[in-house]
C-alpha cells in the first residue's frame, strides 16, 4: 500500500488508487463532471486538476487527479495557487456557453456545476461574444428531455448505455465546437424523433436525469414538479420487483414526486429500472381510499367504526374458523405484517397462502420480472405460494376467504379462472384492501396501506432484508396492516375459544 502525502498530511491508500479517490479519503473534495463510481474514468472535463510532486526528482507538476495513479511517496496539493487557477480556468471555459436559467432548471440546487461556481465565486465572464444558442427541450423518448444548451459533453450519458448497459444509444455528434450529444440515427425505418432520430428505449433511461450533472437530460414526469429543496427524502427499498433496490422516496405536500436509485454495492449499484422509478402514480391517487372498515347490511356495505367492525370480523372469523376457512396473503405484505398473518391463521387453525403470479420476463441488468417484492419473504415465514386458478379451485368447497395486503383482489384476478372468485356469493370474504372492493362475496371490508405509507422490511429474491421506510402519512384514522392483523386475531380470541391450530 503506498503512502502519499495530501496537503502535508501523511495517508495510506491500496494499491493502484487513483489521486480522486485518495483526495476524497483524506476527507477532501474536488469538483468532477465526467467521472462517476459507476461508470469508470474517462478525464475529459479536466476540472480535477492538482499538482502533485515526486516521488524523486519528478518536478512538481498540474494532473487530472482521476487518471493519475498513486506512487510511493507522491506528494499532492489541492489548493494552490496552480491547482485552483487551473480549476478556475476550466470552469470559465464551461460556463462560457452554459445558460443562466438556474432559475427554471430542474437541477437547480442539485447541480454540481452551480455548486462549484458558487463555491469559487465564478460570477461573471471576462468574454463579450453571444452565448451559443442551441436547441431545448429537445424529445428523446417517453422518459428523457434534452437541453443541448446546458450540455457539457462529460459523455456521463453516453458511457453509461454503453459499458453500464452494454446498449448504446446516444453518442457524440459533430466535429470540434460543434460537438453535441444525440441519439443514433434510425435505419431500419421504426419510430423515430424530430430530425430522423431513434427515441430511447430500455428500462433504465431515468438514470441518465441521475448522473447527468448539470440539468440537460431531465426526466418529463418530475420536469416543473417540485424544486430539489422542497423535497424530503426518506431512505426505503422498492416494492415492485423482487429485486428490492435501494431508494430514495421524495415527496413533497404529501405526494412521492420522485424516485431515485440510492447506492447498494450487492444489490442495485447506483442504478434502478424505470419500472420502479415511475410506479408511485397509483400510490398518489386517494380517490376511492378506505378511510373506515366496511359491512355489508341489506345487500350494501356501508361504513363502521374500528371497534365495532373488529368485533363483527372476531365473529365471522370464528364462525368460519378451520380447515375450509381460505387466507390468501398478498406477496407486497412485509415481513412484519405476514408474521401477524401468521399467528392469525394460526389462530383459526387455517392454513395461510399468498397469491402470486409466475415472474415474467426478466432483464439482464436489475428487473427480475417479480412484480412480488416479498415473494421469498413470505416463504421463507412459511406461507404456501397459490396461483389465482388453484385458488379458485380451493374456493369450490371453502366456508369463507380471508383476501388481505396491497394488490391482493388484483393478484387473485389474474387469469379468468381467478376472475370469478369474489362473486361466489356462497363464499363470504373478509378483504383487506385500500379501495373498496364491492363484490357480491364480500361481508366486510378493512382499509390497507399501500408500499409508501407503511414501515417494515421485504426479503428480496436473493434473500437480503430490505428496510422499508413510510415517506408519506397514511389516511387519517387508518390501522396499520400489521396491528390490524393483531387486532383481528384478538377479536378473534375474545369470541370464543380459539380453534385448534392448524
């Protein structure tokens, strides 16, 4: 391990680290642009720069810090005279064409290039000529907007589709001062953008908003929505595939406005798929939420308090209490809340399931085609996976179904055998749902929560626990899932004798 000296101060660091990296573990930062941990070194910004010195008679020297290696007795310096100069230089030279739109700019507060201009004081230019104007709000796609104007070439974009991806799909076009970033031109005559181009496809197209510095590549759906200070982030893990990527929940006046990737080294990287990126539509929408239990009375279901429906449910899982009483488990339940499932099927000696469909399609990066984030996590509490036919097979000689979590009612009706089941109206159900779920079969209803409202963990398909955090208020008035579980299987106890566990 080489030992090197950073502004006078002695530090070791493995072999082959790079002068960046053992500048930030000696607690120091240096702006950068176009590297990122993710996507490897390619030294084009130049903004890094120090000088460094040795080992021997090697003169003292100005380097881009990411491309140089540490030696055996190199010294560094960050701050000096030469080092800053050199910094200053090429910050001018990259704000000479930047716009000043920080005010409109959906980076603004996030990006970095802002961050280093305030922090050296970069307010004004020595140049006199007309900013270049080049082309906004330019469509890449579904996902991605493009401002040429704010582009600084790190080619952070380009270089993740293609060594992150192995997909390349933007490139830098033109020659010298007319270099621009775009998409590949379309030859085989598909869908294509103004100008001819082929739009961005793959899964993973948000990650380029992430890593892109300055604000040129921003994702439509945040585009406007919130600025970055507004926004409070919560650390959870993503509940719509099995993989359980790490995140970053933001939200603003009580609605998730954005998602993004939050760095896991065995899991997701500093990457997520679009498909959880954008999956919080559905969770925003209140329309039609629960906000009490419901029981059904002359044909209708009209709405009860929580004491006295706990006390209605106590008796109508009682009643039904044993071998033919269905408890159908939803796989976007947590850890947690499935062990109160648990015990409450435990309880009235029935055996509990989860409803799941087969994985789809799986991609070769993240996405593992399980919409189910806690599949391997019920199983592993013991719960026994069901297909929506096998269970509306079971439900021909059921006294009564327990259909409970998130998507439960959706997972039953996948296919066109399961899409009967709540319309036996010989099969009464108890449903714990976040809508209302008006089927003939249903005797009682009781409000859920959905993935960004509640707290717990999910066991991903790889068999790691995921923290899950809530980053937004649940309904006014609502039982958490798990403590409803609880408080169902006490009712339960206090309507009689408990069943004989199953």
């Amino acid at each position: 391990m080489p030992k090197v000296t950073i502004d006078g101060r002695p530090v070791e660091v493995p072999d082959k680290t790079t002068v960046f990296e053992a500048v930030r573990t000696a607690g120091r930062t240096l702006p950068h642009y176009c590297y990122h941990p993710g996507i490897g070194i390619e030294g084009s910004c130049r903004v890094c720069q120090v000088e460094v010195a040795g080992p021997g008679k090697m003169p003292r020297r100005l380097t881009i810090s990411c491309r140089t290696n540490c030696d055996e007795g190199l010294e560094i310096f960050t701050s000096t005279p030469a080092a800053d100069g050199a910094r200053r230089m090429v910050l001018e030279f990259l704000l000479k064409n930047h716009p000043l739109d920080c005010p409109i700019c959906d980076k603004a507060g996030e990006c970095t290039l802002q961050n280093f201009a305030f922090d050296v004081g970069q307010a004004r230019s020595r140049s006199h000529e007309e900013r270049r104007s080049l082309r906004k709000r330019v469509d890449f796609g579904d996902v991605i907007l493009f401002d040429e104007e704010r582009c600084i070439l790190c080619t952070r974009c380009v270089r993740f589709q293609s060594t992150v991806l192995n997909d390349p799909q933007l490139g830098v076009v033109n020659r010298g001062a007319d270099n621009i970033v775009g998409t590949m031109p379309s030859l085989d005559g598909g869908a294509t953008l103004e100008g001819g181009d082929t739009p961005l496809r793959g899964n993973y197209q948000g990650c380029l908003a992430d890593i892109c510095p300055v604000g040129a590549l921003t994702l439509k759906k945040f585009r406007f929505q919130a600025r970055a200070w507004q926004l409070k982030a919560t650390s959870s893990a993503c509940g719509f595939c099995s993989r359980g990527c790490n995140i970053n929940v933001e939200t603003f006046r009580g609605a998730v406005k954005r998602i993004r990737p939050r760095f896991h080294p065995k899991i997701n990287q500093y990457w997520m798929c679009d498909t959880g990126r954008f999956a919080y539509d559905d969770c925003n929408d209140r329309n039609g939420r629960l906000s009490l239990p419901l029981f059904r009375k002359d044909g209708s279901l009209i709405e009860m308090g929580y004491a006295a429906a706990f006390a209605e449910a106590g008796k109508f899982l009682k009643s039904n209490a044993g071998d033919n009483l269905l408890m159908f488990a939803s796989p976007f339940m947590t850890n947690e809340e499935g062990a109160a499932f648990l015990e409450l099927s435990k309880t009235l000696g029935a055996k509990a399931r989860f409803v799941a469909p087969p994985p789809g399609a799986r991609d070769e990066m993240l996405y593992t085609g399980d919409p189910c984030p806690n599949r391997r996590g019920l199983a592993d509490l013991g719960f026994a996976a069901t297909t929506a036919a096998e269970a509306n097979d079971a439900a021909k000689t059921a006294k009564a179904v327990v259909l409970a979590g998130e998507f439960a009612v959706d997972l039953l009706n996948l296919t066109n055998e399961g899409s009967a089941f709540l319309d036996r109206a010989a099969v009464p159900a108890l449903v714990v749902e976040r809508r209302a779920v008006d089927r003939a079969s249903v005797a009682m209803s009781f409000p859920a929560l959905n993935t960004f409202e509640k707290s717990g963990s999910f066991t991903n398909i790889d068999g790691i626990a995921q923290r899950v955090k809530a980053s937004v208020a649940a309904p006014p008035g609502a039982v958490a899932d798990r403590q409803l579980y609880e408080k169902l299987r006490e009712s339960v106890l206090n309507a009689g004798h408990a069943a004989k566990p199953h």
